[in-house]
C-alpha cells in the first residue's frame, strides 16, 4: 500500500489510499448470504455485479433496512441483493483526485465509493479508509514537526 508522501506536494488519487481488489456480491445472491458475508469478512460495503460488470453497491445498512425492523419478513433467503442495493453506486476513476472523492462523499452522505479502471471494478475506498489514512497522515504531520504537544 503506497502512502500520501506530504513532500509531494500534490493531493494524490484515490487509486492510492483505496483497498484494492474489492469483494463483491452478485445481484442474485440472498439477502442473507450477503449479509453473512459481510459478518465473516468484517466489512460493511459490497459493490454489486452482474454477469461481472458492476451495477451497484449494496452496505449492511441496505440490506438491514430491506428486511425491515424485526428481520423476519421478508424472508432473507427469498429476497435479493438486487433488491436492497443503491445504484448506481458512485464510481470514479483510478485517478480521481483524492478531495473530490472525499467532498463528493461528504456532500451526499456517502459511506463508499467504487474505484473502476477501465469501466471495471479495481477498489473500494470506505470512511474507513479515509479515517485510517487521514490518521497516517496526520501522525506523519506530527513527526515531522517534531512533537505532537497538544494546545
């Protein structure tokens, strides 16, 4: 994983700070088997394909919500992915400047954004991520400066 360099100067892409090759979930799969996906990989984002090609993202949250407040009905087995995920997810390119992905995401409440190359899937790029990272970043800040004192 290559880290923002400060001395670079230049906010990088996104292609940079993303979680390179993505899992993914099929638009047919169930509601519970992705849900129980997302439980065995400890992640909260999914980007959504059909026959490979992405056409969506679907999030834990999603898929809570369409199965409603006691998720017993409707029956997760019976409903689909498809039927719970947001599309089109927000896609950008491998070189999408870093602050415009994270304005756009802050902007439209957005938890993640599909990295594409070519039009194909290539990362995911979570909150999460931009919470780790900007915590990388900040440490390097600190070090650099020579201390990290607090006001």
């Amino acid at each position: 994983m290559r880290r923002y360099d400060p001395a670079m100067r230049r906010i990088p892409p996104i292609k940079s700070v993303m979680t390179p090759f993505p899992y993914s979930v099929d638009v047919t799969a169930s509601v519970d088997a992705a849900q129980q996906f997302l439980r065995e990989h400890r992640i909260r984002h999914l980007p959504v394909t059909r026959d490979g090609e992405l056409v969506g993202i679907v999030s834990d949250r999603d898929l809570k919500l369409v199965l409603g407040p006691d998720f017993a009905y409707p029956d997760g087995q019976k409903v689909h992915v498809g039927d719970a995920m947001i599309s089109p997810a927000y896609a950008v390119d491998l070189e999408a400047p870093l602050d415009e992905v994270l304005a756009h995401m802050a902007t439209n409440h957005l938890g993640a954004a599909i990295v594409t190359r070519k039009g194909k899937l290539a990362g995911v790029f979570t909150g999460t991520d931009a919470c780790h990272h900007f915590a990388d970043f900040l440490r390097e800040q600190f070090r650099r400066s020579g201390g990290d004192d607090a006001a």
